[in-house]
C-alpha cells in the first residue's frame, strides 16, 4: 500500500482545515498540535507552555502513523511556516521510502485573522504570513522527496 503524506502550511484561519476536508479522504490521520490543546468536551485550552509537548505528540502520533501498514493517508496539519518546522516530518517520511505533498495555503492575513477559531491575534498572523512566504520563496532542498507542492491561492 503507497501512503500519502501531506504536510499543511499556512496562517491561521487561512484554509487549512477546508482544503483537508474537500481533498483528503475522511479515514486519514490527522497530525495537529492542536489536538495537544482540545479538552474532552472539544474546548481548546491554548497554553503558551506546552506548545513543545504538543508538537512532540503530533509527531509521535505522526511516526506511529507512517509505520502502521493499514494507515493510508496522513495530514501534518500545523501551520508550518517555517522549513525548520517540517523538516523532521518530511525526514521520516523519506526514511521510509515516503514522498510528501506539501500543500501551502496562501490566504489575506486580515481575512484569515477574523475568522481564525483560536484567537490567535492579528499581528501574529501577519507575521506568520511573512514567515510562509519567505519560505515560499526559498523553496524546498530536492533531498526532501517532495512528491508534489500544491499551491492554493
């Protein structure tokens, strides 16, 4: 079985989740530190402080997901913005013969802002969209085994 990882990028409130739903078949495994920061009631409790166990157990739960042989699909659905911050991801991935579509939403700060569902404030996500698009342009290393970059604008 070919597994497919797709690794999300882009600002708060810009799009990530819809375009996970409208193109991603609805049994793979989603891999979201915000997952970390979500009660049992689904309220998100966003702490400052656990934002590197909430990375490190998205990325178990990632591992775990690239060496179960029935999973066929995975999602890295965090912002991104960064090259850094997918590195490791996309390491394992070609540790295991797996290449990655990185999807990159790009999306109006000032939209994305409004309508963003952890508050996360205007400012900071005018500077992640900065961060995504220096990134952007840099592009990727052709070590990464990048299946494909889709780009939706």
């Amino acid at each position: 079985m070919n597994k497919n990882v797709y690794i999300m990028m882009g600002i708060p409130g810009g799009g990530k989740s819809t375009w996970i739903r409208n193109n991603v078949p609805s049994d793979a495994v989603i891999c979201s530190a915000d997952h970390f920061f979500e009660d049992a009631n689904g309220n998100y409790n966003w702490k400052a402080e656990f934002l590197f166990p909430a990375h490190k157990t998205c990325f178990h739960k990632y591992v775990k997901a690239l060496d179960n042989p029935d999973v066929q699909n995975i999602v890295v659905d965090n912002t991104n913005t960064k090259r850094a911050f997918m590195q490791d991801y996309v390491k394992e991935a070609n540790k295991r013969g797996v290449f990655v579509t990185i999807v990159s939403i790009i999306a109006d700060p000032d939209v994305a802002a409004k309508r963003n569902v952890h508050g996360v404030p205007a400012h900071t996500v005018l500077k992640m969209h900065g961060e995504l698009l220096n990134t952007l342009q840099l592009g990727f290393s052709s070590d990464w085994g990048i299946k494909q970059h889709i780009k939706v604008i």
